[in-house]
C-alpha cells in the first residue's frame, strides 16, 4: 500500500536527492527546511560534516511579521548570501530538501543568487 504520510514522503525524496548532492570545501551544500510558520537555511561543508552560516526566521534580527511567507523566505535568501560572501564561498550546491522547488523554497534560492 502507498504510504501518505507527508512527512515520511518528504524524507524519502530528500534521501534519493542527498546520494546524489554533496557539498565539499569549494561547493558546500546550501540546505532548506521550511516548516509552517519558519524556514532555515544552512551550508554545509560535507566533507568535515560542519555548518558554515546558516540564517532562519527563528533569529531576532530576522524575525519580523510572519515568518511563513514569501517576504521571509527572501530575507533569509538574501542574509545566508550576506554570510557566505563574508565567508568566502561563491558557489553552492543546493538541496531543496525534498520540498518542491516552488513558493517559499523558489523565493529564498532566487533571493541567494
């Protein structure tokens, strides 16, 4: 029987998608979680399993208005941009995290470009 829990569905993806997406020193792998009412970003150098910057709705500097929507999802696309350039990194690889690319998940990726 087809499974129809959301949440086990989400994670089934998001496993067939992190055997192929890695991230390395040069490239590390800028990682989305959305819930209902957050979302939170990181990147991750795989190699050494460490988070370099992350940036999340949950932060006080951040946490304006709802942070489930469409202008959230920007601002944290815009901030994790910020903290990776004062870091050094140009370049991602980037993992949806078993969400559809689309909405909120869309707007923070276009905002990190």
């Amino acid at each position: 029987m087809a499974n129809t829990n959301r949440a086990e569905i989400r994670t089934a993806i998001h496993s067939r998608i992190r055997r192929k997406v890695r991230g390395n020193t040069e490239r590390p792998r800028l990682a989305i979680y959305r819930s209902l009412n957050h979302i939170y970003a990181q990147v991750i150098d795989d190699r050494i399993g460490k988070t370099i910057v992350s940036a999340s709705t949950t932060e006080k500097d951040l946490r304006t208005g709802s942070g489930g929507n469409l202008d959230a999802a920007r601002r944290i696309g815009q901030t994790i941009a910020e903290r990776a350039l004062a870091k050094g990194i140009e370049q991602v690889v980037f993992d949806r995290g078993g969400y559809l690319y689309h909405g909120r998940v869309k707007a923070l990726t276009d905002a990190a470009r």
